[in-house]
C-alpha cells in the first residue's frame, strides 16, 4: 500500500502525545500510539482527512491529474468513477490542486525570470453581475495573473530569433490590480532577492530594482515579445489552452486553482511517471486546509 508506505517513511506523528513510536494494526488498518493507545488512520492529517471519498477515488484522481499534461473537469472524473454526486469530486480535485500550489510556493524562483501580466477570461464575479461591462484588460471578465518564467540564455547558441533561452521553473499568481505595491509584495515571496528580472517597461515594475539584485525593464514592442518575454507568454498560451478549454466559465476566486496544477505539472514535466508518487507525497504530508464551497 503506497499511502502506508509513505507514511512510513515521513512518521507518523500522535496528535494526541506528539510521540511518533506506533504500532500498526493491520484488523483496523489504522496506527496505534506505542505511549497513549491513541489511534491514527493512515489519512488523518493529511489532505485526505475528512473526505468521505473512498482512497481508491484519490488515487484514480491523482493518477488522472498527472498522467497527462491536459487537466481534466470534475464532471468527466464524476463520470469516470460513476459516482453519483458532483460536489465531493469537485472538493477533492481542488484539494488536490490546493497541495500542489502549497508544494510549489516552498520554492523561490532564481537567476534570469521573465516577468509580465496575463489576462485570463473568467465568470464575472457575482458583485459585479449587472453592473456594466468594461472592455478590454480592465474587464470584469479577465482575471489578472502574474507570471514569472526561470530562462536562461543558451550559451553561444544564436538564430533569427536572437538568442535562444531555456525554461526553468515558472509561477503564476492571481493578483488583484496592477499596482506596483502588489507586484513587489509578490516577487518578494515569490522571487529570490539574487535574481535578475526581465520585464517591459511598465509603471507596475518601477521599484523591482529595489528588491532584486538586477532589473532590466525596457520598451518591448507587441512583435518583440516573443523574442525577450518567450516564455512567459508560451506559458499564457498554454495555461490558457488546456485550462479554459476543459475548464468552461471558470470563476475568478478558483482560477489560482487551476493555474496551480498547471504550473505544478509543467515544473515536473521530465518527471515521468515519478510524478504520481511525488503527487500522492505531497498529499500525504500536506494537511487539509482547503476551505471553499461550490456557491
Ligand atoms: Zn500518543
């Protein structure tokens, strides 16, 4: 059993003494305390704690989640597994995801990042419904993501398109407003203070300089982009395509959601099938603090 053997392996700890000496019963299937008797399930304390879904639906969940680049909606793993409600899925999907954006945010993107915005079409929000529709990045129909791309330039390499760079690691994060405060409130838990950031030249971006060792900000015309912002915007590109397509009408406060298992599977994506196991690590040694409801 891969749960067990992974919880094995991290400890168990009693939530009742703090000792992490336990017996396994193997008639409950459940860990008993070697000092106070206390009993642990094999997931209390874990993301899985409290869901009434049977493990066998996590693990075709995850499995799902990370055997393929494509997301996938909760109706279709509703279908999948022939279940007959919607909500649970949906809660344990997003719980899934949930784990895979804390993961993530343990790490600090370093060296050369591209940085920019994009525009991610969601629901109107249910405060703004009737109010009238502005157009185009102001609308209340797009969500306003920061995205930042680890890229390093390929030493010697040179072709048209200038100078080729490899991608890193990336992150995207929903923010509220461009306002500059907002930016550098981001890139100071996101970005490490060593690292040197690309970026046009936006009012947003104006004190960057102040919070990382180097920060290039230059005007990028519209046909440029692709040249010095490549992978910011072939990540936009991406997370638009797989995630809104199967995703329809995403609301603005479950975006982030998403865009956590994309950039989480897209950080992993030499990992192979490794990344099933990782997945199901991550579950197992995260505790459930997804909060939301379907409203
Ligand atoms: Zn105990």
């Amino acid at each position: 059993m891969k749960l067990k053997a992974i919880r094995d392996q991290e400890g168990v700890v009693c939530h009742h003494c703090g000792s992490k000496e336990h017996y396994w019963k193997k008639d409950k299937w459940q860990y008993e305390c070697k000092i106070c008797k206390a009993r642990t399930t094999l997931t209390s304390g874990t993301i899985m704690h409290g869901s009434q879904m049977p493990l066998r639906y996590w693990f075709v969940s995850i499995h799902l989640l990370t055997s393929t680049k494509k997301s996938f909606s909760a109706k279709e793993l509703q279908r999948q597994l022939g279940h007959k409600y919607y909500e649970p899925i949906w809660t344990m999907l997003h719980k899934l995801r949930f784990a895979m954006g804390k993961r993530d945010s343990q790490y600090e993107l370093s060296g050369q990042i591209e940085l920019d915005e994009g525009f991610f079409s969601t629901e109107v929000q249910t405060e703004n419904k009737g109010k009238p529709l502005k157009q185009g990045r102001g609308s209340q129909k797009k969500t306003k993501v920061l995205v930042m791309a680890e890229s390093k330039e390929v030493e010697g390499e040179v072709t048209k398109k200038g100078k080729p760079r490899k991608v890193g690691f990336i992150k995207m994060q929903v923010i509220p407003d461009l306002k500059a405060d907002t930016i550098n409130e981001q890139v100071v838990s996101l970005i490490s203070d060593k690292a040197t950031l690309i970026t046009d030249d936006s009012t947003s971006y104006v004190n960057l300089g102040n919070i990382v060792q180097q920060h290039q900000a230059q005007v990028i015309p519209k046909e440029k982009i692709g040249e010095i912002l490549p992978w910011v915007h072939i990540s936009i590109g991406n997370a638009k395509s797989l995630l809104l397509n199967i995703h329809h009408r995403v609301k603005p406060e479950f975006l982030q959601s998403y865009l956590n298992e994309f950039c989480y599977k897209f950080n992993r994506r030499y990992f192979g099938e490794a990344i099933f196991d990782r997945v199901l690590l991550v579950c197992a040694t995260s505790k459930n603090d997804f909060r939301y409801r379907i409203r």
